[in-house]
C-alpha cells in the first residue's frame, strides 16, 4: 500500500525589517486554503539531538489581549495534549492549576 503525504504550509509576508505582517496557512487535507492567522506556534522535536525547535511568529499589529488569550488557550490545549501523550494525570491536573492562575492573572475569567 502507498503511503500518502499530507502538505501542510505556512506564507509569512514580511516588512523591510522582516517583521510579519500577514500569515497564511494551508492543509489541503483538512479543507483550509491560505486561512489568515495573526499568530503562531510551532514546536517540532529533533529526536536525534534531543531538543525542540520552534517557530515563533505573530504579526505586528497584533493586539496584546489576543496574544495574552492565544497563549491562555495554547498552554490549556498542551496540558490536554500532555495528557493524551503520557497519561500522567498529576501533572496535567497541575498544568490546568498554573492556566488558570494565568488566566486570573491576565484577568481573562470572566466574572461568573
């Protein structure tokens, strides 16, 4: 049986001080073509050198407040992630304590 390959992409336009202005992203497979992001993560483990390689990006015209809730919602979908990845519960559990104390101290929660 072939083996498929599934393109995924990313198009990052910059200003003449290289910072990003607009970022598109593309996966065919998952049905988004050239979608308009503000921001970025991407972390990608080297397993042969035993470190992480990352790709930072967010463009300059992004407010603060969105930065502060994309890093919110990224730290609570990596302790979900943790979760699948070792079934260490303690420590996921520990994760979610430290996303909400983040929250509280961006003042993210909303009132309830």
């Amino acid at each position: 049986m072939a083996k498929k390959t599934s393109p995924i992409s990313i198009e990052v336009t910059v200003d003449e001080n290289n910072i990003p202005e607009k970022i598109l992203w593309s996966a065919p497979d998952g049905g988004v073509d050239k979608e308009v992001t503000q921001a970025m993560l991407l972390a990608l483990w080297d397993g042969k050198n035993q470190e992480t390689l990352r790709i930072d990006l967010w463009i300059k015209e992004m407010p603060v407040d969105q930065m502060k809730m994309f890093f919110h919602q990224t730290l609570l979908t990596m302790s979900d992630t943790y979760f699948r990845a070792t079934q260490d519960e303690k420590m996921a559990g520990t994760m979610k304590d430290f996303c909400d104390f983040f929250a509280e101290k961006n003042k993210l929660k909303k009132d309830d």
